[in-house]
C-alpha cells in the first residue's frame, strides 16, 4: 500500500510592532519599529475525501490565515512590546497616551518572539498538522528561524 505523501504549505504575514530591548547595550534599547514579515509553514498529508470541499488540501490558506491572525497578528500589529520587567512609570505613561501596548515576561526579540509565536500557533492547529518552520523577519537582512526538528 503506497503511504500518504506529506506536502508543506506556507503563508506569508506582514505587520509593523515597535519594540525596545531593557537593558541593551546598543540603539535598540530606545523604542523603535519595524515591518515584520512571518513565514509560517506547516506540514500535513493532502484531504482525499472526494465529498470534502477542501479536497487535495492539507489546510485551506484562508484557514491558516485565520489562525495566525488571532494567536499572533491581531495582537502584534501596530503594538509597542516592551519587557514587563522595564520601569512601572514608564508604562504607566505610556499606557496614558498609547492604546497597544503589550508587556512581555521576556526580552522581545525576535528569538524570543518566535518561540512564542510557534507556542501560540501549534495551540490553534488541527491535531493532524504539525507547524513544521516559522521565519521572522525583523529588517531586510535581519530574521529568527523556528525549526520543528530543533523544537520537537
């Protein structure tokens, strides 16, 4: 008997966050933004029931889309992420003149992000698809990978 083939697809997503690093020795430590690109990928083996309208599909784009909007895009976008560990007057006074801002129990970079954007996206899947790769690109040189196999 010839085994199921398993197909990876990917969605690309664009949003634009700000951000500053606590503690840094660099710029970053200053709010600054960027216009993220997320690749998401997953893997699965094609539907093959003829009465299925997402016949030959392992998930429909617009399915996916979904998913990455509500655990990670609706969030992010347009937000100011900072540490939650940064100084309580600072975030208060933000808080008082800007309506996204977003605390983190950690440092938000894109290596840290990615890992959390891959927890929040494998808790949205289907049990029969896996979340095989994220990439995150924070400028147009610059971006984080999330491999399956790493993380598995």
């Amino acid at each position: 008997m010839k085994k199921a083939p398993v197909v990876r697809i990917t969605k690309e997503f664009k949003f634009e966050m700000a951000h500053a690093l606590k503690g840094y020795d660099g710029p970053c430590r200053n709010i600054h933004g960027h216009s993220y690109e997320l690749l998401v990928t997953l893997s699965g083996t094609p539907i093959t029931d003829e009465n299925n309208p997402k016949l030959g599909m392992i998930m429909d784009f617009g399915d996916l889309k979904k998913i990455v909007r509500e655990a990670v895009i609706d969030e992010f976008d347009h937000a100011c992420v900072l540490n939650e560990k940064m100084p309580a007057k600072l975030i208060v006074e933000l808080r008082e003149h800007f309506e996204k801002i977003i605390l983190l129990p950690y440092q938000p970079t894109s290596e840290l992000m990615i890992v959390d954007m891959a927890e929040r996206i494998k808790g949205k899947l289907p049990s029969e698809l896996k979340l095989k790769y994220l990439l995150l690109r924070e400028t147009v040189t610059s971006y984080a990978e999330w491999f399956e196999e790493d993380n598995g």
